[in-house]
C-alpha cells in the first residue's frame, strides 16, 4: 500500500510526532505506515483523512498486485 503521507505533512511543516499526537497513535506508527511496513487500521486511515482535510482514497493506493491478490 503506498500513500502520501510524508507530503501532506511536508506541506504543513509537521513532523511524524505532531501528526501522531493529533491522530492519538505513536510516532512509530506514523513512520511505520509511511514506509509501508505496516496498514493502517479503517479508523486510523480516517483520522489521518480527516486530519489532512482530504478523502482516505487521496492518501492511501494499493499497489497494482494488491488489487489482483484482492479479486483472487
């Protein structure tokens, strides 16, 4: 899963810690999500969305052989 979550921050000149402050979850699983290490939970991806003012589609994609492993 790929998401654009270091630019939305970046254009607010915030840090992992302020956006994990915001949104109720650790620093490290802002970085963790970031990276694509780990998917963040339905309510998570909400918070982020909302916080950024945007729908969750504009912050979270699936990669192309996610799609095909979903329908499978």
């Amino acid at each position: 899963m790929q998401n654009t979550i270091r630019v939305e921050r970046a254009k607010q000149n915030m840090t992992q810690g302020q956006l994990a402050e915001a949104i109720g979850v650790s620093r490290q699983t802002i970085h963790a999500i970031e990276t694509g290490k780990f998917a963040p939970s339905v309510i998570t991806a909400l918070k982020i969305s909302r916080y950024f003012n945007t729908t969750v589609q504009e912050i979270f994609q699936l990669d192309d052989n996610e799609l095909v492993d979903s329908v499978q």
